[in-house]
C-alpha cells in the first residue's frame, strides 16, 4: 500500500511533523512525503492514503498575504527562525484550487500555537473540509500539531506525530 504526506511548511514545523507522520504511517505503506510545492497528479497516482497538513495563520489555511507576512517576520534579526525553500510558493489553499476529485481516505493534520483552538484556529479544519469537497474519504479527525511562541515546536511533538501516523496506518490496514 502506499500513502503520501503532502505538506505546507513556512519554518519548518510542519516539514518536521509530516516527516514524522511519514515514519509512523511506513509501519504499513510506502510512503512518500512531499511539499506542496511539488505534488502532480503523478505523486498522487495509486495512492491509498494521502495525509494534508499545513500551518495555521490567521486561524486558518495560509494565504499569499499571510505568507508574505511570516516571510517578512523571519527576516527580522530576532526572529532566531530560518525560512523554508518554498515558503513563498503556493500553499495548500492553491493547490486546493486545482485538485481534481479523488476517491482516496485521507487525513489532515496542522501546526499551531500552543493554546485553546477556539483562539488559535486550526488549519486542519479547513483542510478537512477541502479534502472533502474533492471527494477524499476522510478517515480520522483532523489533528493539531504545537507550536511554542517561538516558532518551534513544542517538546514530543514529532514523537506524538510519529504515534499518530502509526495508529492511522493501524487503522487503515485493517479497514
């Protein structure tokens, strides 16, 4: 079986947490993990899973404007955070906009500031909904990745990343 981990990562956090993702869900698939960035109707070819996840901005999916201005804090000379090769590129939102429709189960994840949802907004909700619109079977609830007020990650995410890539590829291999 194979699965693919698309992602969108302005500092890295998410780049981090998909690759741990991807190393839980090898436990049952062949995975690949990808930047949004990247991802042609050929990465998504044969694929019996594929996992979406982003970082919040704005309670939300990214935007060009919200990129632009997580590009612009990082280039200040406290910021202590280095930007990712495609920060600038297009997002999920974007790469909603030209999906086809696909049968496949899903799953969607994001990064966020560590504190309620209902202050930080979450990502994944709209990546779930998206993922839906294109017909994805969406197979588990949308999960939330923490980020510190620093811009890294909280402590044992990637570890919890990892464990929940693990239970979604459980849970697949047995449906």
């Amino acid at each position: 079986m194979r699965a693919v981990v698309v992602y969108e990562s302005m500092y890295g956090n998410t780049h981090q947490v998909a690759d741990a993702i991807g190393a839980g869900l090898r436990t049952a698939f062949d995975v690949s993990v990808v930047p949004v960035s990247e991802v042609s109707p050929a990465v998504l070819a044969d694929a019996d899973l594929v996992v979406v996840g982003g970082p919040t901005h704005a309670h939300g999916m990214s935007r060009a404007g919200t990129r632009k201005s997580a590009v612009q804090a990082a280039d200040k000379p406290v910021s202590g955070v280095k930007l990712e090769p495609d920060a600038l590129g297009p997002g999920l939102r974007e790469w909603f906009g030209s999906l086809g429709r696909y049968s496949v189960k899903a799953a969607a994840f994001d990064t966020r500031m560590h504190g309620p949802a209902a202050l930080t907004g979450r990502a994944s909700k709209g990546v779930t909904r998206l993922l839906r619109a294109h017909g994805f079977d969406v197979v588990a609830e949308p999960e939330s990745f923490l980020v510190t007020r620093q811009e890294r990650l909280e402590p044992e995410e990637t570890t919890r990343a990892r464990d929940w890539g693990t239970k979604l590829a459980a849970g697949i291999a047995v449906s």
